[in-house]
C-alpha cells in the first residue's frame, strides 16, 4: 500500500511540475479553447476526466495531488482497481471512440482535479506507475517511453493541447498513468 502511494504521488507530482514542459507533438492551447465537433472550427473535443475527492487523495498522496472538487474517494478508487472493473470509470476520455476528418484538430483538456496523459500509443497496455497497473492485470512493460510521457504529454488540471496534422487512419491515445483511460480516434 505504501509502495503504491508513494509512486502514485511521484508521478501525479512529476505530472504537475512538468506539464508546462516543451509541447513535442502538441501546442498548448491554454484551457477551455477548441470549437467542438459543432463550433465549426474544425476541431474536436476530447475532455479529459477524473473525479478525485482533494481531501482523501491527498491525504494518501500529499497536498496538491488532486486540486479537483470530486466525490470519489481514494479507497473507492483503489477499490476499482481490478481486472473485472479495470479502473475506476469516473477516470476517462470523453469520448473514448471518435472520428475525425483529415485536417480537423483533436483538442484534449483537462476537466479533472489529477494530472493525466495524452500519450499516442500503437497499441493500448500498461502504463508508468506499476502500483496501477498490477491490480488491473497488466504485467507487459509501460506501452510508451515513461521517462518522456511526462514532458511531453501531461495535462495539468485546466490545461490543453491541440494535436495538428493528424495523418488518416487509427490513432490511439493512453493516459501513461491512468492506463485504463484510452480513446481511438479515426482520421478520414
């Protein structure tokens, strides 16, 4: 249990103090911003979600670890870490299944109180913090190169990104620390 709060709280704190990193394959885009699939801007929504209650995780995680205003507390979080629920489903992509036409941008922001990912990954599997990923089920090495996920990929709460140029076919999208988040967007 302790190995598990402390890596969890490294990588929620290492999320938060290098999501304002270099942007790599995404442009910060400040929060809120996009058009949505009806804003005619050509870009499309992905919100990213969580609902962490601020005093048991950080009470488990220490202060900061999630700024939120949640109902679900740490133990019923940790309680719906196991392969038959496989994560907590408060912890999520919205949408977890979209398409998009060529040209159109992906916008993901962060509406939850925790730090999360939006990792391109080839294929969908374990993410960094070992501590989540054992209760799931998932033993196979992080599906994405963990010492860059952070820097290049966090979003802190409030925070966004827009992914430019996508090119047409299937694009997968982890969160690196929540591994049950995912979403598969298809280009046309």
């Amino acid at each position: 249990m302790r190995v598990m709060r402390v890596a969890f709280a490294v990588a929620l704190g290492c999320g938060l103090a290098v999501a304002w990193a270099g942007p790599g394959a995404l442009a910060d885009s400040g929060p809120g911003g996009g058009g949505g699939r009806d804003g005619g801007g050509g870009v499309r929504d992905v919100q990213v979600r969580d609902d962490c209650d601020p005093a048991t995780f950080n009470a488990q995680l220490g202060g900061g670890a999630c700024v939120g205003n949640g109902d679900t507390t740490f133990a019923q979080f940790q309680a719906r870490l196991n392969p038959t629920d496989f994560g907590d489903g408060h912890w999520k992509f919205n949408p977890d299944r979209s398409d998009i036409h060529r040209g159109e941008a992906l916008h993901p922001f962060n509406r939850g109180g925790e730090t999360h990912t939006f990792t391109p990954v080839a294929q969908f599997g374990a993410g960094c913090v070992a501590p989540l990923n054992q209760p799931l089920g998932l033993t196979d090495p992080p599906v994405a190169d963990c010492s860059t996920v952070l820097t290049t990929t966090a979003l802190a709460p409030g925070q966004s990104r827009t992914l430019t140029n996508l090119a047409p076919g299937v694009h997968r999208y982890q969160c690196m620390i929540h591994p049950w988040m995912r979403s598969t967007i298809t280009v046309r």
